[in-house]
C-alpha cells in the first residue's frame, strides 16, 4: 500500500506541481553570502557532527549555489557519504524537511526545529 501510494502522489499532477513550486521557490532564496557560517548554524539547529557538518559545507561550496535550493541539495549529497544507514536516511529526512518548510529562507532562523539523534559512537567524540 505504500508503494501504492507513492506511485499515486508521483503521477498525482497537482501534488506534483506543488512540490516543483517548492523547488522553484527554495531556489530563488538565498542562504546569505556566507556557506560556513550558513552551515554551522545547521550543524548547530541539527545536531550534526563534525564529519556530517565538513561534508554538507564541501558538496555545498562545490555546487556553489548559496540558495535554500543549493543547502537543500548539498545535504542529501552528504547523506550519500554516510557510513551508517540510518544516519545517511536521518540526513536524507533532514533535505526533505527543509523543502518542506513554509519559508525556505529562513531555514536557518526557525525557533524549534526537530533534532536529528546524535548516533556518532563515543569513541568518535573522546
């Protein structure tokens, strides 16, 4: 039935069109002038770790696209990185809830975002 209903909303042309509008809109908000500054305060909001953090920034300079877009992007491009299944699916949700968000420019501003679970095993932080 999931299936069922992802194929559904795919060929669903409204649904589809809505979520083209939400990609053409994050494209077209910038995240400001500043990628490491744009990038701690995700890693900061979210909880991500060190490595997580360098690899959004890099695949985030790399595309040098500074819109919401651009954040949104580079983020599921580091999920691909991701050693841990479950961590690489979390950073995967992660890009989906910052297009899903009502105003993509301010993504970086919203009072009380949900945290992602820190899952870096201890050995990594000591």
């Amino acid at each position: 039935m999931k299936v069922e209903d992802t194929v559904r909303t795919a060929v669903d042309e409204t649904k589809f069109n809505l979520t083209l509008e939400k990609f053409r809109a994050a494209k077209s908000q910038t995240t400001g002038s500043d990628p490491i500054k744009t990038i701690e305060l995700l890693a900061d909001k979210y909880i991500l770790n060190k490595n997580e953090e360098a690899g959004i920034l890099r695949h985030f300079i790399m595309a040098n696209d500074n819109s919401a877009f651009g954040l949104i992007n580079a983020v599921t491009r580091a999920s691909q990185d991701m050693e841990d299944y479950n961590r690489a699916t979390e950073l995967e949700r992660l890009g989906g809830e910052l297009l899903d968000m009502p105003d993509n420019n301010k993504i970086l501003s919203l009072p009380h975002p949900r945290r992602m679970i820190n899952v870096t095993p201890e050995a990594v932080l000591a």
